[in-house]
C-alpha cells in the first residue's frame, strides 16, 4: 500500500480536525503540583524569525523522508515484508548495532509538529507508522520474542545485556526509550490510542524483563547506556496514573551515578557525558510522581554541576562525548567539542527544575544562552532539510559541519546519517515555542524573548510578541485581555546579562517595579483589550573567562556569544584579541570588528557563523570599553 493511501485511512479513522491539547498539567492527578505550568503547543505560535526558519526547514525534512524506509529495520527484525524500501545508511543501517532509535524521534517530532501547527500529513504520518509498528508487534510470536517487544533488532540483544556478554556496541534500552518515547508523544500530542496502547504493551515487556533480574544484576546492566528509561517510565505513570509504573521507573536508578549526585560530590569527570543527562531527567520525573527528596537533589546538583563546572560559553557540555573534570574548559577546546544532544537534554532538565522554582531566573539565563548560542546554529541554514550537525568545534579555526562523528563528521543527511544529535535536532527544532510562556493560575511568565503569539486560552487572553532580539534590545508585548477577572499579573525575565532594564506599559514607565536583573519583575495591573508592554533590555559587551584559565575567554554582547570570521584560514593556536578594540558596527545589530594578532578581524553572534572557518575563545589582554 502506498504511504499517502495508508496515512488518509488513518486519518479517517482518527477523526481528528485540530491538535488534540496535550495532556494538560498532571493529568492523572499522580503525584505532587508544581509552581508553573506550560502552555499547550498548540496555544503558542512562532512568527518571523530565526526560530520559525529552523521549524520550517525541520518541517521540510519530516514532510520528505520515506516512513517505509524508517520501518524497514523494525519490519525486518519483525518477520514482515518491507514493502520494496530502501534499506537507510549510518545509524540506522540494517548492520548498525543500535538500529531503531532514530525512529522514535521522527514520531516525536511529527506529533509536536501537528500539536503547534495542526499540520494533518504530520499527523498521518504518526499515526500511519504506530499502526505499522503495532503489526510488528503483533508478529512477535512468530518470530519467537516475547509479547511486546519492539526493536530493530533480535531480542537476544537484551538476553546478552543482561548476561553482560554484549559485544556489539548495540545499547538495547537506548533505543527503546526511544520508541517509547516517540509512542508517548503521539499519544498525548495526537490523541492517538493506538500509540497508548503499542506504549504500554513495550512498556509491559519491559516489566517482565527487568523484574526478573537482581538489583546487582540492574545495575551492572546500568553499565551500558539507556537513555531516559527512567524518565519514560515515569512519564507514562504521571499520563496513565498507573503507580506501578514508577515501579519499573525506579529499576533505572543508577546508583553508581546517582548517589554521589544526592551527596552533592561531583564524579562527572570521565563518564559518558549524554548517557547521564536523561538519567537526570529521570530522576526529576520520579521526584514529581514520589515526592523522594534525594531524586530532586540529583536533578539541582547535576544541573548546578553542568552548567557552573562543566560547561563552555555557548552553553554547551562535554569533549568527544565525555565530560571532563570540574573546570576543565581552556584545555579542551577541540574541534568534537558540545554534543548536542547533551544541550538538549540539559534544556529539559532546566525545564523541568525551573517550573518548580519559577522564581529563580537563572534556569532561563542558562536555557536561553544555551539555544541561542548552540542549538540555534546548530541546523544548517542552507539546507532545506535543516540538517545538523553532531559537535559544535570550539577549538581555534573551528567550523560547524567539520569534525568527528561516529557515522560522519559533516552535516547530516537525509538518509545516511541519523546520528542521536540529528534526531534531538529534530524535536528541538519542532518545540521550540514550548518554553517562551509559562502561567499559573494568576500569573504570565514571559522567559524567552522571541517573535509569538500566545493564547491564554483561560483567561481569554492573548499576546503578541515582537522584536528583533537579540539585534535588538527591545521587545513589545500587545495584550489583548477579555476575560471575567482581567487582573494578573506578568513576570518578566530580567536577564542577568543587562542593566538599566526599563519597562513601559502603553508609553508609560511603571512606578514601583523592581528590574533586578537575574530576577523576575512583576508587572501586576488590570489589563485591557490593547495593552503594549515595552520592555528594554540594554546590551553590552562582556567576557566569558575559562575556568580554568581566566585569560582564555569568549566575548558576548548581552546574550549572544560572538565569533571571528576567519574565511577558510586556519588557526595552529588560540589567537590573542585586544578587548580594547571591539567595537560595534553602528547602533544596531550584531556585527563588531576587533584586533587579533594584530590584524583586524569582523565577528557577529556565534549562531549565525556558518560557511567560514571561526574563532570563539581567546587570549585576551586589555580591558573591554
């Protein structure tokens, strides 16, 4: 049966005409409030800008890639026919030990696209592939694996995990978060009760497996990475309300890497930098469904760990995939440098500490500078498929789509790579309004700086959010408020990089109110139907030292790292910049000149430095002015 006959019978029988509102705020009444609450995607709009470009070339690619060719491994392991597909290359490979993972980020990425934009063939697309995937399934006794099971490879894989005689490189349970994950998604994003269902049968043959090991035995498996087995987990508990689920979630407690994390001691250094994250995630999500103190310790301390210890200027972390030790930035500024995987993870996790302390504007500094600075440019803007690429360089001479990656070190493709960074790039690329608005039953958190619209549906309130930042340092918020009780009030991000903030309502400065930067300011007023909030948020100049090495530093202007254009030259070294001799090109924008090595140099914000050869970190001298 051809795709496009296939996916329209499962239109018509899902009968959905809109997004389906994901599964609001504890849904299943599981587990402890938090103080936030994000929006749904489909209350939230990107316009005109950088971000809405990096989702319409995503949206490209997810619209363009054959799903035949993405089930060919799944149908394969499964006993079923392939339907004439092209088997993929790189990571999906029918001979590539983890196979399958990639998949689960396509069905992710298809239902969030549906739940912001309502996009019907991203949505017959998830549901037309969890249908497929279900037949797979089903064939499973056929083929002599246990009920539930779903991979694109043989079940003796995990046989051989939990043995610990595993030798292929493959990482079972990696994969399978994915899927897991991806089904979950379609689930509460499309409505989709298939996926519910094909979830919690894996889910169910998860159970089975682990509860017949040891705790030692769960542990040594632990050994081999899992990605967010524990955070899945959790997460079909809290959507579900099925407490046993965070049962088999707790399985997945790593002690080796949570118990010093609880202590506050930081053993980072060494471990596998991307296999930790998620389990950090985990830990959050297990603390949200329990109550457990310590799993909220691991998740603050890991986080306080990451970004104040172990992470570069752009916001991103680790070295050829490792974390370091603590401090260790100035002698690691190599070309495999910030996986982007793990920058992604690490915005989850902000995510998830922030809405229970929405207070503390520092897990929105970081979750900004870390986009803007990383995941921003880490999509190629010249491909229409907005391919990625693995490591960000950071070393001297550095060039985003050069550089090391297991399965290549260009930028990906469209079906010879999928590496895990392509497939992060490609939920991050198709939620990326999900963090711009938060609220609470009285309150508009307005966190991230970016052209939007945003229906408060609640309170029948809508927002519309315009600016050029960060070229500029001005953003405007039209109210339009018409619901019973038009008093609430708004909390501002005021960033810790600025000073002298103002704030205007309709033209008018705003007695009383606090702009702290680093905290939020609280606008609280009876709101009408045309309301403009302008906000200013000055920028200047300022360096971001190594730790290591105080005179090793990268330059930023208010949020945006900048970078040296230095064409197709090549750096043997780190150069020397005279800080004294940056200078702003005109009032506005982002484009500055300086002196390194004594020849003049033109820079500009990091994520827009694609196509040339940069630099980020310097040997500075003199002082800025």
């Amino acid at each position: 049966m051809a795709f496009k006959h296939a996916a329209a019978a499962v239109v018509g029988m899902v009968c959905l005409a809109f997004p389906r509102q994901a599964l609001g705020a504890n849904p299943s009444g599981l587990g402890i409030d938090v103080s936030a609450q994000s929006f749904d995607m489909n209350q939230v709009t990107l316009t005109d800008s950088r971000w809405m470009d990096n989702q319409n070339r995503t949206l490209n690619y997810l619209l363009s890639v054959d799903p035949e060719r993405l089930l060919y491994v799944f149908r394969t392991n499964h006993g079923l026919d392939t339907k004439g597909a092209t088997p993929n290359g790189g990571w999906d490979a029918p001979d590539f030990p983890f196979r399958s993972h990639i998949q689960g980020h396509f069905l992710t990425a298809w239902a969030q696209c549906y739940a912001t934009l309502g996009n019907k063939e991203c949505q017959s697309r998830a549901t037309y592939f969890t249908q497929e995937l279900a037949k797979c399934q089903a064939n499973n006794e056929k083929e002599g694996f246990t009920k539930g099971y779903l991979s694109g490879f043989p079940e003796s894989e995990i046989t051989a995990l939990e043995k610990r005689t595993l030798d292929n490189g493959n990482v079972p349970y990696y994969c399978i978060h994915k899927t897991l994950a991806g089904l979950l998604d379609v689930y509460r994003h499309v409505g989709d009760e298939k996926a519910k269902d094909v979830m919690l049968s894996l889910a169910s043959w998860v159970d089975s497996r682990t509860k017949k090991l040891s705790y030692a035995q769960m542990q040594e498996s632990m050994k081999t990475e899992f990605g967010g087995m524990n955070e899945v987990l959790a997460d079909i508990a809290y959507y579900t309300g099925e407490e046993k689920w965070l049962e088999v979630a707790q399985r997945f407690d790593h002690a080796l890497v949570f118990d010093p994390l609880a202590k506050n001691q930081d053993r980072l250094g060494g471990l596998h930098a991307n296999t930790q994250v998620p389990k950090w995630i985990g830990a959050i999500r297990e603390y949200k469904i329990s109550g457990t103190q310590k799993y909220l310790d691991i998740g603050r301390n890991a986080w306080d760990m990451t970004v104040h210890k172990h992470s570069y200027a752009i916001g991103g972390n680790s070295q050829a995939e490792h974390f370091r030790e603590p401090d260790a930035i100035a002698e690691y500024l190599d070309e495999d440098s910030c996986e982007a995987c793990n920058t992604y993870n690490m915005l989850k996790l902000t995510r998830e500490l922030w809405v229970m302390d929405p207070t503390d504007a520092a897990y929105f500094d970081f979750y900004e500078g870390a986009l803007m600075n990383h995941l921003l440019g880490q999509q190629n803007p010249a491909s229409d498929h907005g391919h990625i690429t693995y490591f960000t360089p950071l070393n001297p001479g550095g060039r985003r789509g050069v550089g090391p990656a297991w399965g290549g070190g260009t930028w990906s493709t469209d079906y010879e790579s999928f590496w895990c960074c392509q497939g992060s790039g490609l939920e991050t690329n198709t939620k990326l309004m999900d963090s711009i608005y938060f609220h609470d039953d009285s309150t508009l958190y307005v966190n991230l700086f970016t052209p939007s619209t945003l229906n408060w549906s609640d309170r029948k309130v809508s927002v519309t959010q315009k600016t050029d930042f960060p070229e500029s340092d001005t953003i405007s918020l039209t109210v339009d408020s018409k619901g019973e009780d038009n008093e609430w009030t708004m909390a501002i991000r005021i960033p810790s990089w600025t000073a002298d903030a103002s704030i205007k309502v309709n033209d008018k400065t705003v007695g009383g109110l606090v702009l702290e930067p680093g905290k939020y300011a609280l606008l609280k007023r009876t709101w009408g139907p045309s309301d403009t909030v302008t906000i200013q948020l000055p920028m200047s100049l300022r360096t971001v030292e190594a730790n290591d090495n105080s005179s090793i530093a990268a330059v930023a202007f208010g949020p945006a790292i900048l970078a040296a254009d230095y064409g197709d030259s090549k750096l043997s070294s780190v150069p020397s910049i005279d800080l004294g001799t940056v200078k702003r090109q005109g009032k506005t924008g982002l484009k500055f000149e300086a002196t390194a090595n004594g020849k003049t140099v033109e820079m500009g914000p990091f994520y827009d430095a694609q196509g040339f050869n940069y630099n980020v970190y310097w040997q500075v001298k003199g002082k800025l002015s």
